[in-house]
C-alpha cells in the first residue's frame, strides 16, 4: 500500500517465529506486538514454550509462546505473519511448511520478506484454493512516482528520523513520538517506510524494494497522503555514512522535505556496521550532511532531537551520553524507551512555532 488505507483491517493473529523469537531476530512480530493494530494472540517458538513474550522480550503481556502450528490454531487466529527478517529476506523451507499448512486452515498469510509470497505458485494456488489473502509487505505498488521537491510546499511539520547507522532504532523513535503527540491532542501522523512499519501502521511504502529513481517520489506522496496534520513523523532507513543503504536514506530526505531531524544513535555502536576500521564521527559531523542536504528545499531546517539506543548500558552511562550530546548539539536528547518522548515532542512543538507551521 502507498495511500493511508490499511490494507486489511484489525485481525486475530498469530506470530510465526520459530527458534528466532527475540528483539534482534523477530523484527516483524516484536514491531507488532508493541505497536502494531492486530489482536496478538500467540508466538509460535518451539525453544521458547511456556513462556509469554513479555518474559522473552520485556513486552507483549501475556502473549503465550506455543510449540506449532496446531497449538496456535486453538486461539482460533483469522491470520499468521511470518515474524522473522532472516538474511537475504528469503522464506525459510519449514516455515513454508508452517504457512501451507496454515492456508489449509483458513488464515491468511502476512511478510516482509523479500522472497513475495505471491510470487511461489504452491502458496498461490493454495491461497487461490481457500481463498485466503496473501500479503506481501515489501511489495511495492506498480505505479510509481518520481519525486519532485513538493513536500516543501507542505502546511504540516515533518520530521524525518536519521541515524549514525542502520538498525538502530528509528522506526521505534517514530512511533513513541507519535504515541506522546497523540497523548497531548496532537494531531500526528506516521509514515512507515520499511516491512515493519508497514505491518505496524497498515500502509507505507518498503522504500527498500522501490527502484532508485522512485523512492524519493513514494515518499513524496505518502507524506503528502497526511497533509492536513499537525506533525507528519517520517520513519527512518539507513544512514548517509553507510555505503550499503545511503541512497535509501538519500530517498528519504528529498522525499520527505522535513521541516526537521531527530538523530538516532546506538551508544555502544563505535563503527558502522559491517564495514571495518569506519569509525562513527562525532553527532555534530554526523549531522551535517543531512542539513545541506535538506537546506536548498527546506532553510529553517534543523535538528530538533537526539534519540539514543541504551541497550547495553546502565541507567548513569545513558543518562552520562544524553548530557554529552544535549551540551554538544544544543538539543534535547532522550532513550525513549527509558525515559519517554516528551523532550522531543516539547522540541518539535517550539519548532513548529518558530516557522509557522
């Protein structure tokens, strides 16, 4: 989807995540059971059973974790998402097991994969058979648009979340900023960009599946989708110091024009990750290029926050590393899953003033 439709509405379902169930390998099921609009019923997990998932991942009430399939089905689910981000976005063979076996049943069958599920025809003659829905997450539309600067023109305050590396925390920045603004009566709005994201809102587009010359233009329109809205908060992917993803985030900013950034920041990360002897420069360097990236289209530009992952670390370390960096860039800066968002929405709401919006 790349409109703000939900591509399905609110479902009973179960996670399949087997022997992969945590914060690092169950990308997809951890997303919504924090934050997604689906009723979670179960996590399939046959090294993890009896346990809930706020005892494996500190969150997801009780949640049990179940053996098989055959157990999940008790909760009598209407779906199954494949909960996992394996390398190389492939469907591993036992889990397409799981999955016909699930079609069998009735469910529908939901992934980020970049293996489509409609693109095997066993699943899709299945799928045909029962006539159960197959969505594909990371597939993009086939219509797509090439950017063109117009979200500078936009009345709501964007903010796109950037980081100093990937996989570090800005889908999750996003979504707590969006909680705190709607907690105050603000009218905010969150675009997804990437497979969990879209799972947890219904729609976005999976920036990384869209060829380069339309990335910036998906997220032109899906910002656009939100005009109206007092905040529109942009997900984050990538980083511009990573060789591997920096023209995903390149798409992102010049797509999204924003009015502002929050910077995302592991503090136990020293390099960019999987690539040797790169260190990460210091928060003011690493900022710099994503303001003149954004100054042509957007002058009053600026960063507005700074967002820490403390994974790792005690409460005086990262309390220690947000006093560093508020000192050295002159902002407010937080772990929102620590400490809340406040600090950034307060940010963001004098900003918005300053420039009008």
């Amino acid at each position: 989807m790349s409109h703000k439709t939900k591509a399905i509405p609110p479902k009973r379902l179960i996670h399949l995540a087997e022997g992969n169930f945590s914060h690092r390998k169950s990308k997809m099921t951890t997303g919504v059971l924090r934050y997604g609009y689906h009723h979670s019923l179960a996590v399939i997990d046959s090294t993890r059973v009896g346990e809930t998932a706020n005892q494996v991942i500190g969150f997801g009430g009780d949640v049990p974790v179940v053996a098989s399939l055959r157990d999940a089905l008790d909760f009598q689910p209407e779906a199954i998402l494949v909960g996992i981000t394996p390398a190389g976005g492939r469907l591993p063979d036992d889990m397409k097991q799981t999955l016909l076996e699930a079609i069998e049943h009735g469910l529908d069958v939901y992934a980020g994969l970049h293996d489509f599920l409609t693109d095997d025809p066993e699943l899709v003659a299945a799928a045909k058979r029962k006539g159960v829905m197959l969505w594909d997450i990371r597939k993009p539309d086939k219509h797509l648009p090439v950017g063109g600067g117009l979200t500078r023109w936009s009345k709501s305050y964007i903010s796109l979340m950037v980081g100093s590396d990937c996989a570090i925390g800005k889908m999750t920045v996003a979504l707590e900023i969006d909680r705190a603004a709607k907690a105050r009566g603000i009218d905010c709005e969150f675009v997804a960009t990437g497979q969990c994201g879209i799972a947890i809102a219904g729609w976005g587009s999976p920036i990384d599946a869209i060829p380069g010359d339309f990335m910036a233009g998906c997220v032109e329109r899906d910002v656009l989708t939100c005009e109206g809205s007092e905040i529109i908060l942009v997900e984050g992917q990538g980083s511009l110091l990573h060789p591997g993803f920096s023209s995903v985030t390149l798409g992102l900013v010049h797509g999204s024009c924003p009015d502002s950034f929050v910077l995302c920041h592991q503090i136990t990360r020293r390099e960019i990750s999987n690539i040797r002897e790169v260190p990460i420069p210091s928060l003011d360097e690493v900022m710099r290029p994503y303001i003149d990236i954004v100054r042509p289209f957007k002058p009053n530009a600026k960063l507005v926050g700074v967002s820490f992952n403390s994974v790792g670390v005690s409460d005086e370390e990262a309390k220690a590393a947000i006093a560093d960096a508020e000192k050295l860039l002159g902002v407010p800066a937080t772990d929102p899953i620590r400490y809340g968002a406040e600090k950034l929405v307060e940010a963001m709401q004098k900003h918005r003033k300053e420039i009008g919006k």
